[in-house]
C-alpha cells in the first residue's frame, strides 16, 4: 500500500509540472526536488500543493521549479526517477549544473551577488546530513555529561572518561574535524573542478605529515594570547602552520582560486593529456598557496570576522541577541544563511566556543511555535492538508532543528504567519539577551541544529530554554489567537473542504451502487423499462423568508464558491427535500444533506450557519446516507430556538454544487415562501 501511494505522488508531480516531456532535468537537495523544466509558465501552483507529500513549491528564474518533500525527499526522488516515463529525462546534470546553465542566463545587475550566496550554498547543502547526526551523536554526550554520568568537559578526556568515550568523540569529530574536506569536495564540483582535486588539496594540511611540522628542528612556536603559534621553514620560506580542523573559510577560498588555474590549465593542454597533468599542477600549485597565503589569510579572515561578532556581542549584547532571530527569517529562504553557519563552524575552531548559535535558536523555536499555533488552527477547522503537513514540518523541526518544512510549507504560502512569527523570534531574543548580560552569555562547543535534543550542548541551559520556550510559546498563541489565514483564505480552504466532503461521499455511494440501484428501480416505468426524471427547478426545504446568496452571514456560501443558490431565514424547523433523489451526504450533526437527481443535479441543504458545531443538537434526523427521497420528504426536524440559543444563525442555504456542469441555474423567488415553493430554476 504503501509503495502504491508514493507512486500515485511521484506521478502526479510529475504531471503537475507538465509530465516527463516538460522535464529537462531533476536533482533534489535535503528536503526539495528541482526540476528544471521546458516551460513553468503553465503551471498551477495551488494544484502542487494540494498533492499528498508535498508541503509547498516555489517557482525559481528561468525555468526552474522546486517541490518542497521534506525528509521523505530522497524516496519521492527515486519514484519519480522510476516512472517509465522518465527513462528518456536526462538525470545527468547535477544540481550544480542545473543551476550553472541558468546563472549564463541574465540574472540582473546583482548576479554575481546571486552566485555568491549560490556557492556557499551548494557548498553546504549537501552536508545537511551528516552534520544533523554528528550533531545528535553531540547532544547525547552533553546529556551524559549533564547528569554527571560521563564527564565530557574534562580537560584530559582520556583520563577522565577512558577509552570509550574518547572513541564516542571520534564518532562526532569526524564530521567537524575533517567538515573542510568536505566543503572543499562540494565547493569543487559546484565550480566545475574535479572534487576529489578539491578534497586532495585540502587533505594534504590533515595529514600526519603536515601536523608532525611542528615539531621540526627548523620550526619556531612561540605562546600568545590566541595560543600555540608556529612557523616551519619551508624551502627557507617561513609558513604559518595552523590547525585546519572544522575551518570552513580555507576551502571556500581554495577552490575558488582553484577553478581559475584549472580553467587555465585545460586552455593550456589538450583533452587527451588533461587526466593526468591538470590534476598533477592543480595539486603541485595549489598544496604550497593554500599552505603559505590561503591558509593564514582565511583563518586571520575567520577570526577577524569572529571577534567583531564577539565585540558586538560583549558591547551590546542585548541589540545582538535580537539582531540574530530577527534576521534569520528573512535570510533562510534565501539561502543567505550559510555565511552565519561558517562563522559559527570559525568560533569553534578559533575560540573553542560559539555565541551566535544561542540566539539563533529563539529563532529556530519562534518558527516551530508558529508552525504548532498552524496545527491547532488547522485542526478545529478539519483541513486535513495543512493539519498533516504542519505535523511533519512541526516533526522535523522540533526533532531535527530543520526549518525549510516550515517555512516552505506553511509560513510563505500564508503570509499572515511571518509577523506573528517575527514578535516570537523579538520575545526569544530579548529574553536571552536579558538574562544572558546578567548571567552570562549562552554558548555551545559544538555545531549543533537548535532543536529539542540538542539542548544540552548550551549553557547555561536554563537560559536557553527559558528563551527559546518564551519564543515557541508567543509565536503559537499569537497564530491560535489571530489564525494564519486571510478571510479569503479561509473562505477558498473552507469551500474546497465541503466540496472534498461532497465528493467523498459521492464516491461512496458510487461504489456501493446504492445510487445507481434505487434511482434505476425508481425511475422504472411501465414493463421494467426505466425513464430518467429530470430536474427542472428546487423547491424550498423550510418555510421562511428568502435572501440572497451574497447577504448569507457565511463567506463561502456568499461567494458563491460552492455554487448558485439562495439562503431562507426559516420561520418553522421542518426540512424537506428540495429534489427528488439519492442522499450522497448525511452527517451525523444532521446539518447538512446532500442530494444527487436522476439527471445529475446535485443539491446541498445546510440548515444553519457553523451548526456542525452543535454536534447534532436540537437535529433530529428521519433520513440515513444512501435513501431515495422525493421533493417535499421529510429530512429533518431542527429545533430552532435551541440552535438560536447557542449563539448560531439559522439561516438555511440551498446550493446547486454542480452549478458549472449545468446550462443555467437561476434563483426565481424572493420574500416569504411556504415549503415546497420553487425557488430556484435549473437547465441541465
């Protein structure tokens, strides 16, 4: 069952977007697919984000097209990519070279900007992973640490936690300690460089060779403020030797400078000798400039960078800590982003610590708390759409620290949500800045994606937790207390809602042929031979007064969205039939009645304005789901004073929902009318 319905997914994204034809090709990244298409001029936002799986999509420049997945992301990729109708689309190009070809497109006077922000981007992205479970590997150290089970902040770890947790170290460490190999592969084959070029040269100041300089005969260490600095002659030349571990700015600046020589070096040789030579200068001129003038210039660059944040920081720290949940809204769904995230991996390394990752998670938090204000919403109001994708978003947040399903899903397609969103991420950032100049600013040792597990790696922690839970908590009342939609909103998901309702039980009474059954039976004429009745008017269901569909106290039935129709003011709680037919729908409030004719007109009776909220009181219901009734039957007797009493509008609406389908519908009457008075004229 399951395999069956990711298919049904991939195909309708695949359809959504124009069908295989349109699609030149598709990557994916940590939580989107990116479809680079023919024309997506065509396509229907709101369709998209209707399909199940999909928590939102945002058209690109050019032709490209993202479908926000989430953690389910890589299966939805391989689903799509096994349709047999996208054997012929082409899934060589890499998401780097997607985005390269469009980049040659004119992007404006700032495209340079946008390649910038691109590079360090896609430098990243693809480290989402394994940075997300280093991080976890993290928290559980800091957690043992915390209830003095394993002490993890002693100075000699191997001493004080022994073998096994020193290895438990190594587990996280990997991904830190070496994160500029890493970088340097991604930052490589995002400039069209050979990665493992990239990975090589980066490698070399991690090797045993490299760290054992410092204790070389030639080499001169002496202690400063910032620690342990030590020069080796190199060939008479003097070279600063650092500890590149978890540096982030050496590799984005290595290959940057590594693309231009081998673009250079592929203009000097030939095809048939670039395997072996572009490789053997790439890694001959680039090891000694990254050693000598890269290498010092990125980490003085990193610190520098750091220290005027920490200067911030130690000067106003209050204005600091607001600063950084306010902007990070704004910055993540641009990918601007990714330049805080490298200096953060920079005061690690240099300073031992990070100062930004603190307040950055009150933002983190505000986002979340907007995304379960969303799900309480959503929920009262049974739109199962948005109700299943902010659990997953409010799931990946809260356990993964990854915002993109939020935001992506929900936040930017109800717009509503940001500035509710924003006096969390102010309330978050405020707290912390107040209680951290009194007791201390809130710091991590650790890389770590701000989410409920990974709590443990701040200090203080009760500072932390103060803050971010003041965060989540005012961002979710403020979208509970003001909903995250417009009028409009609501009245388009609120219409869209009964329709599904109607269809579904239009469906039902389908397969269960209990519709086809009885008005075949029905319309059976003399000898057995059937004769279709056909609907040429409705007829009143109660006695009252008529008003106009647009004056009805409802915006949905007001505008028209469910169909033609009138509303009537009742002055008794009788209901009948307005048609002859089969009940498609019969709730158990009682509410509503939805009828299908012989000739396919379908009419809906909604006795009462938000009714469905009394549960089925005061209703008493003669008729069940399935029944053949004529115009004028009984359906249902209401108590009116009672439905009045509890604070509701009596008013009833009669809807012709198929209005489209139809040649005309016409309301004809207006004023008093007794039951059974037409009061709307219908052409099939």
């Amino acid at each position: 069952m399951e395999s069956t319905t990711k298919a049904s997914t991939a195909e309708q994204i695949v359809d959504a977007v124009g069908g295989a034809g349109n699609v030149l090709s598709l990557t994916h990244c940590a939580t989107r697919l990116r479809f680079e298409l023919k024309d997506a001029s065509g396509i229907d936002q709101k369709a998209v984000e209707k399909i199940p799986g999909v928590m939102g999509a945002v058209p690109q420049s050019g032709d490209r097209y993202q479908v926000v997945i989430g953690g389910a992301v890589q299966s939805t990729f391989n689903d799509i990519m096994n349709l047999p109708a996208m054997a012929g689309v082409g899934k060589g190009l890499s998401d780097a070279d997607v985005k390269a070809r469009e980049r040659a497109k004119a992007r404006g006077k700032v495209a340079w900007l946008d390649a910038f922000f691109e590079y360090l981007s896609d430098s990243f992205r693809p480290l989402l992973g394994v940075l997300l479970g280093s991080s976890l590997i993290i928290a559980i150290a800091a957690i043992l640490d915390a209830f003095h089970i394993v002490p993890f902040q002693g100075v000699d770890r191997l001493t004080a936690a022994g073998a096994t947790w020193v290895f438990w170290d190594a587990m996280w460490r990997s991904v830190l300690y070496f994160l500029p190999i890493m970088v340097a592969y991604n930052a490589a084959k995002k400039l069209n460089v050979d990665p493992w070029i990239g990975a090589a040269i980066m490698a070399a100041m991690f090797t045993p060779n490299y760290l054992s300089l410092t204790g070389a005969a030639d080499t001169v260490c002496t202690t400063t403020d910032l620690g342990k600095q030590c020069v080796a002659m190199i060939a008479g030349m003097p070279m600063q030797l650092n500890d590149y571990g978890g540096q982030v700015f050496v590799p984005l600046i290595m290959v940057a400078v590594l693309a231009q020589l081998n673009k250079l070096l592929k203009r000097i040789f030939p095809e048939n000798l670039q395997m072996v030579f572009v490789p053997f200068f790439c890694l001959l001129i680039m090891i000694p400039i990254t050693g000598f003038i890269i290498g010092p210039i990125s980490i003085w660059l990193g610190s520098g960078l750091g220290a005027g944040l920490a200067w911030l920081n130690n000067t106003v720290p209050l204005l600091f800590a607001i600063l950084i949940p306010m902007i990070y809204p704004f910055l993540v769904p641009l990918g601007l982003h990714w330049p805080l995230n490298a200096l953060m991996l920079a005061n690690i390394s240099t300073l031992g610590y990070d100062f930004i990752q603190g307040p950055m998670g009150t933002w983190n938090f505000a986002c979340f708390g907007a995304t379960a204000g969303v799900l309480v919403v959503a929920s009262r109001a049974r739109d199962n759409e948005v109700r299943q994708t902010a659990i997953g978003a409010l799931a990946a947040g809260l356990l993964g620290g990854i915002s993109e399903p939020s935001l992506y899903g929900i936040h930017l397609r109800y717009k509503r949500i940001y500035p509710r969103m924003l006096v969390g991420c102010a309330t978050g950032g405020l707290t912390i800045g107040i209680l951290g100049w009194i007791f201390g600013t809130v710091k991590t040792g650790a890389f770590a994606f701000t989410s409920l597990l990974t709590i443990p790696v701040f200090a203080p922690t009760w500072i932390y937790v103060i803050s971010i839970a003041a965060a989540f908590v005012v961002a979710m009342f403020l979208v509970i207390a003001s909903d995250y939609r417009t009028p409009e909103q609501k009245a388009e998901a609120e219409a869209d809602r009964l329709q599904a309702e109607a269809d579904l039980a239009m469906e039902q009474a389908r397969k269960s042929g209990a519709a086809t059954a009885v008005t075949t039976a029905a319309a059976a004429g003399a000898g057995g031979v059937a004769t279709l009745v056909r609907t040429d008017r409705v007829v009143a269901p109660v006695a009252g007064t008529v008003v106009p569909i647009t004056e009805v106290a409802d915006k949905v039935f007001a505008s028209k969205a469910l169909g033609e129709g009138v509303g009537i003011v009742p002055s008794d709680g009788h209901v009948v039939a307005p048609v002859a037919g089969v009940l498609v729908t019969v709730p158990a409030s009682g509410h509503a009645f939805g009828i299908r004719t012989d000739d396919g007109v379908e009419v809906l009776v909604h006795v009462g304005i938000d009714t469905v909220r009394l549960e089925g009181e005061g209703f008493d219901v003669d008729v069940a789901a399935g029944q053949r009734v004529e115009a004028g039957d009984l359906l249902a007797k209401v108590d009116l004073d009672a439905v009045k009493a509890a604070g509701y509008d009596t008013t009833t609406v009669v809807v012709v929902t198929n209005t489209m389908a139809l040649g005309s519908v016409t309301p004809v009457q207006a004023g008093d009318v007794s039951r059974e008075d037409p009061i709307i004229e219908v052409t099939p």
